[in-house]
C-alpha cells in the first residue's frame, strides 16, 4: 500500500456545488414535512428503494427516508451477484431459477448494462466431493437451458484449462471442471442508481433521517415522526399509506404501530472478505461444501472477494461484525479450491458483513427459501422484508401490486397500475461501458489532464453515461482530476459528485459506497479528512 505522505494534495479550491445538484437536507426536510404524501417508505435498502422508484413511476406522490445510508446495511454487503441461483436446482426450484434468470437477463441487458459485467464461474468436481461430475454437468447444462442458452451451454472443462484462467486454482485430486454464465455488479452503485431514478420519477428522498415514531388517525397509521441525524432537527411526515422497508429492522418498525407485534422473520448473517489478488483472475469459483452450501471466490474491482458464511443472527442488526471464528471459516472453505498463497492473511484489505432476511419459523438457514415476507400491521402499516438482490425489480412491482389490492383503496385510484409501466425502464446513465471509456479517453480536451485507462473504466462501469459529467468537472477543475489514493481509479471529481448528485452526507457514504477506496483498505485517515472537507465545502 502506498504510503499517506506520497498522496496528492486534497483540493481545496473550485469546489463550490456543481449546478443542477441535489436540494439541501434542509430543504428536502422542509419539503417532507410541508406536503402530504401517498406513500412513504420507510427503509433505504434496495426493496425500498425499488419500491420507491416503481410507485414514483405510477404517478403516486411518495417519499422515502432510511435511517442511515441509501443500501447502507444488508444491501451493499450481498456477494456482488446477480445470479438465477443455481443451488436452487438442488431442491428441484425449477421455475424460481427460470424467473431469477429473466431478472437477471433485463438487468443486465436492457435495465443496467453499464452496472452489469457478465461473469464466468469454475465450478470444480473434486475426488471425494459433495457431487459427482457427471451430477454437475447436468446441473450447469440444465442452470444454462433455463436461462435460454444465453450466456453459452453449460458444459465440463479440463482442469489445465481451467487453471490456466484460474492459476491460483488448486488442482490437487481436481477431477472436473463445470461451466456456466451469471453476472454482477457493484450493490452500492446499483442501488445508488436506482436511488436516481425513483427521484427522477419524483420521489422526494432523505438519508440519515430516523423514524422515531408513527403518525395515527384514528388508529391508522397515517406518517411518521423522524429526526435528522445531521443535524439532530425533529420533522414529520404526512402519508396516506407508510411501508416499513427496513429489512432487519422491520420488527422494530412493526412494534412501533403495535407493540405486541409477533416476530415476523428470522435473521442469517452472510460474511464476506475482501484480498488483493496475486494473479489474474479470468473465471470466478463456486465450490459446493455441502450438498446445499457453495462458496465463492470471485474477482471484482479488480480484487478477490470470498464467500458467504450462513448462521442463525440474534443480535441487534446494527451490531452486525465480521469475527475471527467468520473469517477463518471463509478462509477455509475458500481453501478448498482456491491455493494457499492467494489466502494470506496480509492480503486482505477489508470485511463486512450483511443480515438476510428470511421468513420466521425453524429449520437451518442455508435452507431457507428467499421469499419476500408481507404482512399488514392493525394500524394499516403494510411491512415488507426479505427476497434476492437479482429480482429487486420484481419485487418492487409486487410490492405495488399488493398496495393496489388493499382494501378500501388507501392510495385511491389516480395512478397507473403497476402492470402498465415500461418493463424494462433503463436505471439513469444507460450506455455500452465501453463506448463511454473509450470517449473518455479519446474526447479529453487540450491541454486538459489525461485520463488513465482504469480511471475512464471504472467511471464507464460505476456511473455509465453520468461519466462525461463527472470528467466535466475534472476538466473545468484540474485539481478533480487527480487521484483520490496512486493505488485505486478514483479521482476527486467522485467526491464532489457524490455530495452534490448522490446524497453522501459522511466520509464512510463516499468511501465505502460511491467508491471503491475502503474495499480495497485505502481509506487512510489523511483521506476521511480530505473527503470530510470537501462535504464541507457544500
């Protein structure tokens, strides 16, 4: 890692906010307590939002409020995969993986192609493993067939060829070799996208504002109390109808409307690490454990991210950690497919851990279905939780299916039905990544600063289209146009986007969610402070 003192300077100057930026929390507080919504969602993960963005759409008057970060929980610490879930052929879920893969398909290929890299994944057959060869080509065959052949046929590779993808593979008693195709993305940006369009569409949204309590009309649920946790300002919010999105938190929210509400859902913590890698990496690696557990191995932002651990959580969903007992577990099922020197523990620049929301009852967890859980409160509160990163669309569009159903009509009838919006309405900044770098390079002005070949990547694969913005303001103000860290793509031009356009409101919104910099373990304190004076200068 390079050294803090060979940094660039922080810039200083020309940073006054871009024209066209978002309102001020101020104003969006003021907003929010002057006008009478349809909905408010209470809950910034990515089903919120995704609700948010599909009610803005039918023309419903909605606001939506998280009491952290936008996918500042559970929704950017997933796997990074959209994936039609090929472990769910293992319980016969033949028409579940054939949907995940519709979603997945749309997404990647008409709703979010500049979020979404096609991804192909090893999944290797050793001597005395959980599955046979032959069992497993059938199995990625079958996983390809439902996903149209679109992503090639699934099929059984040797072991040299595989490696020669994957040199850090261990090929110690390595039988076999299946194939097949899936994509993925960065959570946190394709939330943080989704974020725009909802607003786009006329969402009014705010981050950091706790719920503190629920409005009631006669014993309805009728808005919420809320606190800005910025600026410690006490607010409320008029609703005609409230959804409580919060994912882990959703039983909290629930005792709020009646405080003998009965647990609804059950909590699994998924934990994940982070290493830099030691060697190219072309393929990614599934390794079956068990007869139902796989873990991962997947190059992304040009690290290697292993995975998930899958245990029963019982403690405050705000506490949520990764421990010593997670990542030796991570490391030593990762060691089942994956050589010792790409394992080293010096290599690991960061953790995190997430909390799946899974439908209340017994049973092991690995087991569990990724239903999305419903349940309506005695106040009128609708509470939702639960599903898959992969059909977040999907999901949305159930979710207003279910509001138009309710009885008495609550959000009236003056807005279209969710069965006839656009089917696969692009997230803003659609554009073939590629095109986008290759103008960004190419396009510079004279004698403005060059571009380097990954910085216009990873703008083209973060922001799409938006880039050309943000290389605007790196142009009009050169001192944006340098590196955040020598070691990473980003440059200052990120930061000050992200507090005007992105909502970040602290150091950990920029690092950890509109950029790469804490992943890959660069966020030194010199930085946090550069980034803190730049959210300053707003």
């Amino acid at each position: 890692m390079t050294s803090p003192t060979t940094l660039p300077p922080v810039p200083t100057l020309g940073t006054r906010p871009a024209s066209g930026s978002n309102p001020s929390r101020a104003e969006t507080r003021e907003q929010l307590a002057r006008a009478s919504y349809d909905l408010l969602v209470i809950g910034g993960g990515i089903l919120g939002i995704s609700t948010a963005w599909h009610a803005a759409q039918s023309g419903l008057r909605v606001a939506l409020v998280d009491a952290g970060d936008f996918a500042g929980a559970t929704s950017s610490a997933s796997s990074k995969l959209l994936h039609g879930g090929l472990r769910y052929l293992q319980t016969g879920a033949v028409k579940l993986v054939a949907e995940n893969h519709f979603e997945r398909r749309a997404v990647s290929r008409q709703v979010a192609p500049h979020l979404a890299n096609p991804l192909t994944f090893y999944l290797p057959v050793y001597k005395g493993g959980p599955h046979g060869a032959a069992k497993l080509g059938a199995g990625v065959f079958a996983y390809s067939a439902l996903s149209a052949f679109g992503d090639g046929v699934g099929h059984l590779l040797s072991p040299s060829r595989a490696a020669r993808d994957v040199p850090e593979l261990r090929t110690e008693n390595l039988k076999a070799v299946a194939v097949y195709g899936d994509d993925q993305m960065n959570d946190a940006r394709m939330a943080l996208m989704t974020v725009r369009a909802a607003v786009d569409a006329g969402a009014v949204v705010l981050n950091h504002a706790e719920v503190t309590g629920l409005r009631f009309t006669r014993g309805r649920v009728t808005g919420a109390e809320l606190r800005d946790r910025m600026s410690g300002e006490e607010f409320g919010v008029n609703a005609r109808l409230v959804l409580n999105a919060t994912g882990p938190w959703v039983d909290h929210v629930r005792r709020l409307e009646d405080p003998q509400a009965a647990p609804s859902i059950r909590l699994s913590k998924g934990a994940h690490l982070v290493l830099r890698r030691t060697a190219p990496w072309k393929a990614a690696l599934a390794t079956p454990i068990d007869k139902y557990r796989i873990t991962f191995a997947l190059p992304w932002e040009d690290m290697l991210l292993l995975g998930t651990t899958d245990e029963e959580y019982e403690g405050d969903p705000g506490e949520v950690s990764v421990t010593e007992k997670d990542i030796a577990q991570i490391l030593d099922e990762a060691a089942f497919s994956v050589r010792d020197n790409q394992l080293r523990r010096e290599l690991m620049t960061y953790a995190f851990a997430g909390l799946r929301v899974l439908p209340g009852g017994p049973g092991d967890t690995a087991k569990a279905k990724r239903e999305t859980v419903v349940t309506e409160g005695r106040g009128g509160m609708l509470s939702v939780a639960g599903g898959k990163w992969t059909t977040f669309r999907h999901i949305g569009r159930t979710v207003m299916k279910k509001l138009e159903e309710l009885p008495g009509h609550p959000l009236g009838d003056d807005f279209e039905p969710v069965s006839a919006l656009p089917k696969r309405l692009p997230l803003p900044g659609v554009a073939n990544p590629r095109a986008v770098a290759h103008r960004l390079l190419v396009d510079r002005p004279a004698p403005g600063p060059r571009m380097g070949a990954d910085t216009a990547r990873h703008l083209a694969t973060h922001y799409g289209s938006l880039a050309f913005d943000i290389a605007r303001l790196a142009n009009e103000q050169p001192e944006l146009a340098e590196r955040v860290h020598p070691d990473a793509p980003e440059i200052w031009a990120q930061v000050v986007w992200a507090r005007d356009h992105e909502w970040a409101e602290t150091p950990d919104d920029v690092l950890r969610r509109r950029t790469t910099l804490t992943i890959r373990g660069l966020a030194t304190d010199e930085i946090r402070a550069g980034v803190q004076g730049l959210l300053d200068q707003r």
